[in-house]
C-alpha cells in the first residue's frame, strides 16, 4: 500500500486513497503506532464519491472512526491536489458533512461545518465550560492561564461527556489566543486539534473576545487562523507532506 505522512500544525497523518470502501480500523492502529508502525495521529482514507471530489473515512490512532477533524482535513485537501485527485478548489464528505477547501501551495483553508453550542455553563474542576460540535464535541475553558493541564482530569471529562477537552487562553489585545487539547482516539494531549482550536476561537467569539477573527496558536506553536463569517468557520495554515512510502 503506498502512503503519504503529512504534518499540519503538530498534528500528524497517514492518508492514501483507495478505490472501494473498506474496514481499515486495524490497519490503522497498525500503522499509527509509533512503537511499530510510521507513527500519526490518525489515518486517512480518500474513497470515491459520486457527487463530491471523494469521501474520506478517518481512524483515530486507536482505530476508532471520527466525524471530523481540522487538520486532518487541511492535510487531506493537499494531498488529493498533489495527487491529482481534485482540483485546489474543492469540496468531499466528511462524517460530520460536506466541508470545502483551497489548496494556496502549502497553506490549506478549509470551511469548517457550521458550529453548534450543545450546552453551556458546565462547572467542572472548578472551572466553567462550555460544550461545543465543530464537526466533533469539544468541551472548552476559557482561562487566564494554560500551562497547567491537568490530563488526568481532561481523560476524566473526555469520557465524562464523550468530549475532546481544551483549554484556551484569550489574548484580546494582540488578537491571539491559545489552545491546548486533549483528544479522543488519541487519548492523551496532541500538539494540535483543528476543530479544537474552532471550538474555542467560537466561544470566545460569542463571548465577545474577538469580533471576526484571530491568530491560533496550538500546543506546537505553530500560528494559524480562525474567522467566522456567516455563522461558518474558516480555519487556515500550513501543512507540510513529511514522506512518501509503501507499507507492507
């Protein structure tokens, strides 16, 4: 099987393409595994669609499936362009629904599904969150200060409310804000998490921190960007194809 490894902010992905859909939930705990596989986050699938430019189906690395995921999407977008398996302009199925993206050389935009609060006003930890679907539930604190995760208690509410759980916080001034995420299917925290990154961009938004839009900034440091027009989300950056390799 040929295989691509691709990088987007931290996050990283095994994508190939297939021409029939399959049930790839052990081939990809196989190859996530960073012990004695290529190692990612996740593993993508690109399958054709009849409408659409393809469908892609997403594991987790412990093999579970996924509606949605922001990075994962950026990536995918890029290497089906490279690939010529679509146009830079384009458009596939995800679990969580039609989503577009736009291939600029490297920096990948995609037009996230349209967020909905799920609940609000969660005390938790002694914290307050909110509960947020950007494609996937994401359970969000808005703080003064993110050094501190504790990931003991994020696995706790992750299974709690069956949530990716983040922490964010807001530089109003400067027009930052910055994110930490602890994720489900990878269960433990990840240098980055598109719809996590959404999620909180959205409720500080609705919350009055930022009007349009706002620099991200992940775990790894790297800086993207979040904007909200019409009720959607817009996310963009940098994505970077690591290797190509054929998996026996």
């Amino acid at each position: 099987m040929i295989l691509e490894k691709y990088n987007a902010s931290g996050n990283d992905f095994v994508i190939t393409h297939k021409f029939k859909r399959e049930d790839f939930s052990e081939f990809a705990k196989k190859v996530c595994n960073r012990q004695t596989g290529i190692g990612a986050d996740g593993f993508i699938v690109l399958i054709p669609h009849h409408e659409l430019d393809f469908e892609w189906l997403f594991y987790n690395s412990d093999g579970t499936m996924a509606e949605m995921c922001g990075n994962g999407s950026r990536a995918t977008a890029h290497y089906a362009f490279n690939n010529n398996l679509a146009d830079k302009n384009l458009k596939f199925l995800t679990g969580a629904g039609e989503i577009g993206c736009f291939v600029d050389g490297d920096i990948v935009s995609t037009d996230l599904t349209p967020p909905k609060i799920l609940k609000v006003d969660i005390e938790e930890s002694g914290y307050n969150w909110w509960l947020i679907n950007t494609g996937v539930p994401h359970l969000v604190s808005l703080r003064d200060d993110i050094s501190d995760f504790d990931i003991e208690d994020a696995r706790r509410l992750r299974w709690k409310y069956n949530a990716n759980v983040n922490i964010a916080k807001v530089d109003k001034n400067n027009g930052n804000l910055f994110v930490r995420t602890f994720e489900r299917g990878v269960e433990n925290e990840t240098l980055a998490c598109g719809t996590g990154m959404a999620g909180c961009f959205y409720r500080a938004s609705q919350e009055g921190f930022f009007k349009l839009d706002a620099n991200v900034f992940p775990k790894s440091g790297e800086k993207l960007y979040l904007s909200l027009k019409d009720d959607r989300l817009l996310f963009r950056g940098a994505v970077s194809r690591v290797f190509y390799a054929e998996f026996k």
